[in-house]
C-alpha cells in the first residue's frame, strides 16, 4: 500500500508534468517553426514565404523556417503537414490548387483538413508566351493554336494554372496539349527554352523575364487590368469570360489548440503590415490580398464550390 508522502510526491510529479505542459503551451513558440511551401523555390509562393519569413523576425520569438516540398501541385507539401504533429510547428502555405486537386479526384487532401491562419496574397492567371513569338494578341495566339499542337505549360495536373488553359480552351473551342511542371518557375524556364509555346501561370510569377523582354504576356485573366500589366488587356475585354487566379495563406492542420491558432493569427495580422514584405511583393508585382483566418476561410469555402462546378462543366475529373 501506498505511504502518504509516496502519494504525495506522486501527485506533486503529477501537477510538475501538467504545468510543465501548460507552460510549454503558454510560451508557444518555444523553438522554430517549419513555413512548408509546397513548390519549388524562384515561384511565386516561394517568394512570397520567404518573404514573409523575413518580415516575421520582430513579430514572433522564434525562426520561421523555409521548407520546399514540391510535387503533386502542392499536395506533397500539405500531407507532410497534415502528418506531422498538431503543435503549432509545421506551418503550410496553402494555395487554390487546394480547390482544384480534390475538385478533380487527384487528392483527398482539401481545405476541411486545415484551420485557416490568413490570406496572404492574390494574383490572376495569364497567358504568356516568348517575346520573340509570332503572336502580338491573345486573338493571333488563338487562331493560331486553333491550326497547330501547341503545347501549353501549367503548374502541375489539377493546378489552378491547368484550370485557367482549361477554361480558355473552353470558351474558345481550341485545344492545348497541356504540360504539368512542379510549379510555375520551371514552367516559365520551359517557355523560355523554346519547349513550350505558352504557359498560364500568374502575370505576377513571370513579372521578372516579361519586365526585362523576355517574355510578353497577351492576356490577364482577372476583372480588370492589373499593376505592371497597364497596357496587358483582360481576357473579357477580348470577350472571353474568364476570370481565374490563386490566393495564397497560411493554415495549420486541424486539431491545433486553440491558443496556438490564435498566437498565430495575431503575428500573421503584424507581419502583414512589415514595409519589407510589401517591398517583396512589390518587386515581383504580387497582390497583396491579407484577409484573417475567418475570412479566409469563407473564401476557401467559396472557391471550392466554385471549382467544383467549374471542373463538372469542363469534364475533368478523374
């Protein structure tokens, strides 16, 4: 049987452990944390988690940590995220290729899995092509992909860059041979190859080469015209209606405590409002679109409707 004090010393081990526990929770971060971008590095989504990483140093006592895992449009990088451990330390950098992949029955993986941290940022979808290409408009490139076997990169099978060439495809009657990359920087390193006529990636991850005239874009697909793309026309303004882009945020996998959820939400509303991370931006023409956890995730809520009827109309799934 038990002594008192053998209780005793058990139950004070007891409350140690516990508020030890506690304490760890309290002082959350307590070591670095891992950002995974699910794409190679030089995309837009790398840029903008680096940046972001950098802007955090005043906002959060601990490293946050650049992890590239790219492959399968992101949907390497969210499992390794959903695997690891609900503690706060894995972060991933989501993207709309969430809404497309599920949509389209490549992964099981959706937006449900995660509690929503905050958008970052949106950017539309374009059509790019080299700057030495025959085509000056989006009608020339048209006509002549109509006459020929145009090969058009895009950020990977069920990317949102895949779903933008869908949808041109569809409201014009022509038809791409569509070629998946890890992202969009080794789509755009095709194109300026010469191995590909075109790709859709956003206007904002190939500001670099279309900003030096490397490359020229012939069409943006958002509602209106956009910042470094003045004089770049809108795919309605064509009469093509087609308005298709990528936002991207920050979640943690679902069963993260609640007080870890928070801490995080309140450095991300800080390190938003950092000069340096609106500089970065600036420099490779991206959207700042910030909108917090709540709101972020009615947006993928949204979205995700929106990609499944989109995918149903144009056939896609698998």
């Amino acid at each position: 049987m038990k002594t008192f004090a053998s209780r005793l010393l058990a139950g004070l081990l007891c409350a140690a452990a516990l508020s030890s526990a506690a304490l760890a929770q309290s002082t959350y971060p307590n070591k670095p944390i891992e950002l995974i971008v699910p794409y190679p590095a030089g995309g837009g989504t790398d840029v903008l988690g680096r940046a972001f990483a950098l802007a955090s140093v005043k906002h959060l006592p601990q490293n946050l940590i650049v992890i590239n895992k790219p492959g399968a449009s992101g949907a390497i990088g969210w499992a390794d995220v959903l695997n690891g451990k609900p503690d706060g330390y894995k972060v991933a950098l989501l993207a709309t290729d969430l809404m497309t992949q599920p949509n389209m029955g490549l992964t099981k993986i959706t937006y449900e899995d995660f509690i929503p941290i905050a958008r970052l940022n949106y950017d539309p979808a374009a059509i790019t092509v080299r700057a030495d290409a025959p085509w000056n408009t989006v009608e020339e490139f048209i006509q002549a992909a109509k006459k020929g076997d145009f090969r058009v990169g895009n950020g990977g099978n069920g990317s949102t860059w895949h779903l933008a060439a869908a949808a041109v495809e569809d409201k014009t009657g022509v038809k791409f041979n569509h070629i998946p990359f890890a992202g969009a920087a080794p789509a755009a390193l095709a194109l300026l190859g010469g191995h590909i006529e075109a790709i859709t990636v956003s206007a904002a991850e190939v500001y670099a080469y279309t900003s030096t005239g490397k490359l020229k874009t012939l069409a943006v697909m958002s509602e209106q015209r956009i910042k470094g793309y003045e004089k770049v026309p809108t795919l309605k303004e064509r009469n093509i209606d087609i308005s298709v882009g990528t936002w991207r945020g920050l979640a943690v996998v679902k069963g993260t405590p609640p007080e870890v959820v928070s801490a995080l939400r309140a450095a991300a509303a800080k390190i938003v409002t950092e000069q340096s991370l609106r500089d970065a931006l600036d420099r490779q023409n991206m959207g700042y679109a910030y909108a917090d956890g709540e709101a972020f995730g009615a947006v993928m809520a949204k979205d995700h409707v929106f990609y499944k009827s989109l995918i149903a109309k144009l056939g896609l799934k698998q």
